[in-house]
C-alpha cells in the first residue's frame, strides 16, 4: 500500500515536471516571438520596405490616376530605402536606381564626402505621410509633400556620434524618365 | 537603503554637472546657402566639430572656445544639417536649417512642340524655380510666361510660385508659326518653341482642266479657318467616281500652298476632295460642276 502511494505521488511530481517544462518552453517561445522581430529590425542595415501614405485628393492642375498613384507611392518609397541605404553604407550605386538631376548629384555627394571622412549616416525611418499637390499638365512631373518621422545616426567609423528624433518636412519633385518615375528634387524644408 | 540612496543622488549630481560643462554650440540664427557662418564653441580642450546634410560631410578638429568658420562653398545646398560636437568636456548636437538663395535658374517644362491653332487649353507650360545651387525655391517668386508667334499679339502672364511651381495652361493662337514660349524670372529667362500650324483647312476647293497626260485637278491655295497656309506636305485626297467603273484615289501632297493630281479623263466622273475631316467641292468632267 505504501509503495503504490510513492509510486502515484512520483510519477504525479514527473508528471509536474513535464508540464513546468512545456509552460517554460512556451515562454521561452514566445518571448523569442516577440524579440526576434525587433532584434533583427534594430540590427537591420536599411528596412526592406519604406511605409508611404500617399494622399493625391488635393493635387492640381490634373487628377492623379490610381495606376500613376500607386508607382509614384512605389518609386518613393524605394527612392528613400535607397538613398537611407546609399548613406548607411556610403553605396552611391544606389542613387541612380531612384535619383535623377539635382537629387542625385547632391545625394552622390554627400556620399562621397562621407566616404572622404569615414561618416556615415543611418536613418530610422518611421514612416511618411505624403501629399501629391501639384500634377503638371502634360503629365511628366508631380510635386510631393512629405512630412517624415526619423531618427537620424550620425557615425564616425561605425561609432554613433550624435543621434536625432526629428519629424521633417521634404518637398520632392518626381518626374518620368525614360519609362520610369524618378526622384528629381528631394528638398528638406522648415514648412509647406 | 541609505548608502543607493546617496549613490543616485552623486550620480545625478556627476551627470548634472557634465551637462552643465558640455561644450556649447551656438549656430547663426539664419543661414542661407553658399554663404560662410560662423559657430561658436564654449569649454576648453579639443573636439571634434561634424556638419552633415545634403550634399556634405564635413569632420573638423577644433579647439573649444573657439569660433569655426564654414565656408560659403561648404553650405550650398539649403535643408537641414545635422550639427555635433564631440569633446572631452562632453557631446552636443543641434539642427541646423540652410535656406535657398535668391532666385536664378529655372526648370521649364512646355508642351507639346506642335499644335494646331485656334485650340483652347492646349499649351502648357510649368517652371521650377531654384537658386543658383539647384534648391528649390519656396517662398513664392515672381514668374513670367510669355508665348508670341511673329506677327501677332503675345500673350504675357505674370504669375507667382508656389511650393516653386508656377505653371500656366494656354490654348494655341490664331496665326500659324514658331511659337517662343519663353518663361522668365528677374533677368534670367528660358526660352521652348512651340510650333503652331494650320489648323483643319477651310473652303477646300479646286478646279479640273485637261492636259495631254489626263485630268489635273488643282486645289486653290489650301488654308484653315484663320487664313493660315496649310504646311507643304500636307495629304489632300482626290476621288474620282466614275460611272459603272468604281472609284479611283490619288493622294497628293501640298506643295507650295496648293495641292495637284492627275486623274484619269473619263465623261461622267464625279471628282471629289478631302483633307483629313474636310470635304470640299465636287467636280462632274464632261458634265459640268
């Protein structure tokens, strides 16, 4: 009699036992789910993909069709993952895939300058709120308003050196090239 | 208990007083591109001065206390910079905003190249406006269009920009020509040509007389509604329906002002003409008009 109570009491420990392994091993499961995404975020180099909110309900003189809408929202988005990771890892092959006139030279230039100095810049990018305001008449230009939330790394030698929250405004115009949409203007400004 | 206490209070006090010995930046209150500032710098001992923003990077060594020059050729383009200061006596940062320079270039986008006369709303023209270190200009400037034909009025308009674009959108003249359609700010001016033609011809009319090679059929000077020649080259079609026998075409392009086709010389043919939406006069050979 006495040997079957240890034996029900030993095998009710095991089996206790068991189950604080499994709760731990769920724990442990989750907290990996939920860190995971945000480690590999933060050692990131540039974010896959750039989040713009494209408004055209108020451009002028014409109306932006959907089509146009949505590759201008795209060339933007891929213009600035572009520019953030041309700056992060002073890579100036990757201006001219978005950048064309004024934005590109000044863009390969800082990167050079970078480059000279050992600088980098990383920018973590929050997200852009962007209007279309202007369309011009015969369709090759589109101006943008862009309100942006960043955080802006300045790194000498790979240390960070001074660090930025700002919300900045841009105004960029985007204009066709060949068959494409590109990124002609991209100017930081105190307001619309 | 106590003893944390005091060494977060300490603690406090240490970091306390770094902030308050941190190496001051003091940034002009106003900067414009491609002209020099100047920063001043509180503390003492070396640092290490970064400028970054578009289109620079600049690392300079500095003393603190001292005043650093940036060079005009340094801040061309307008925008904000990112502004550190990296010293033994501690670290600090600030923004700093370069604004445009006065108005110089101009970005002049004029559609199309060609265009009838007599159309409404068919002439665009839009002008980005940026200083002479290509910033975008945007506070608002004064832009003018301008868009002449020779020998006749021009049609100026004064307009102002906004967010840096002026644009204007115009219809096409009544006389045919080069068109200059010139946009201009201050003393600097860009200059598209904007060809106006003929528009659709008018009255289309010809006459036929017979010559040894057959039937010429001769259209008056061609013109559109306005009295513009049409442009040589220009296709005027002649058909010519003949009794029991179908229809024979021929294509024929205007030369100097008028346009000619020989056709076959059968009594009864009905010869008519066309150029591209118009019809004009039909002829009956050998049985009047």
């Amino acid at each position: 009699m006495k040997h079957n109570s240890y034996g029900q009491r030993r095998s009710a420990s095991l089996g206790e036992t068991i189950l604080r392994f499994l709760l731990l091993a769920v724990s442990i499961a989750l907290i990996l789910s939920g860190f995971l995404p945000l480690l590999s975020k933060a050692f990131a180099d540039a974010p896959d993909l750039v989040q713009v909110k494209l408004d055209a309900s108020q451009i002028q003189p014409r109306p932006l069709e959907q089509l146009t809408g949505q590759a201008i929202a795209k060339t933007y988005s891929n213009a600035w993952k572009n520019m953030e990771t041309a700056l992060a890892e002073n890579r100036p092959d990757l201006i001219d895939e978005s950048f064309v006139g004024y934005a590109h030279d000044k863009l390969a230039a800082q990167v050079k300058a970078q480059q000279a100095r050992g600088l980098s810049t990383r920018y973590l990018d929050h997200g852009h709120q962007v209007d279309a305001t202007f369309y011009s008449p015969e369709g090759s230009a589109v101006q943008l308003q862009d309100t942006v939330r960043l955080e802006i790394q300045l790194l000498d030698g790979g240390k960070v050196i001074a660090s930025q929250n700002v919300t900045r405004k841009y105004i960029a115009i985007v204009t066709v090239v060949e068959d494409s949409w590109k990124v002609r203007v991209l100017d930081s400004v105190p307001g619309f | 208990m106590r003893s944390r206490f005091f060494i977060v209070v300490i603690l406090t006090c240490f970091l306390g007083a770094g902030t308050l010995f941190a190496a001051e930046l003091r940034l002009p209150n106003k900067a414009v591109a491609g002209e020099g500032i100047a920063i001043a710098t509180s503390g003492s001992g070396d640092a290490t001065l970064y400028i970054s923003g578009p289109g620079t990077a600049i690392k300079r060594q500095i003393k603190l206390g001292d005043q650093v020059q940036i060079k005009g050729e340094e801040l061309r383009n307008s925008g904000y910079y990112l502004v550190a200061l990296k010293g033994s006596d501690g670290d600090n940062n600030k923004e700093l905003y370069v604004a445009p320079a006065a108005a110089e270039k101009i970005n002049f986008l004029a559609r199309p190249s060609r265009v009838p006369v007599g159309q409404p709303k068919v002439i665009a023209g839009t002008a980005f406006v940026f200083d002479q270190y290509e910033n975008l200009l945007i506070d608002p400037t004064s832009v003018t269009f301008d868009l002449s034909v020779p020998g006749a009025p021009a049609k100026v308009e004064r307009l102002t920009t906004k967010d840096g674009v002026a644009y204007l959108q115009t219809g096409s003249g009544t006389k045919a020509g080069p068109g200059q359609f010139v946009v201009s700010i201050g003393n600097n001016s860009v200059r598209r040509v904007v060809e106006e033609t003929a528009s659709e011809p008018c009255n289309l009319r010809f006459k036929v007389h017979k010559e040894k090679e057959g039937l010429i059929a001769e259209t008056d000077p061609v013109r559109d509604c306005s009295g513009n020649p049409l442009p040589d080259g220009t296709i005027v079609t002649f058909v010519s329906t003949e009794p029991g026998k179908g229809r024979s075409t021929v294509d024929a392009r205007i030369k100097k002002g008028v346009a000619r086709a020989v056709l076959p010389a059968i009594p009864g043919a009905t010869i008519s003409v066309a150029s591209g939406v118009v019809l004009g006069n039909e002829v009956r050979w050998g049985g009047g008009e």
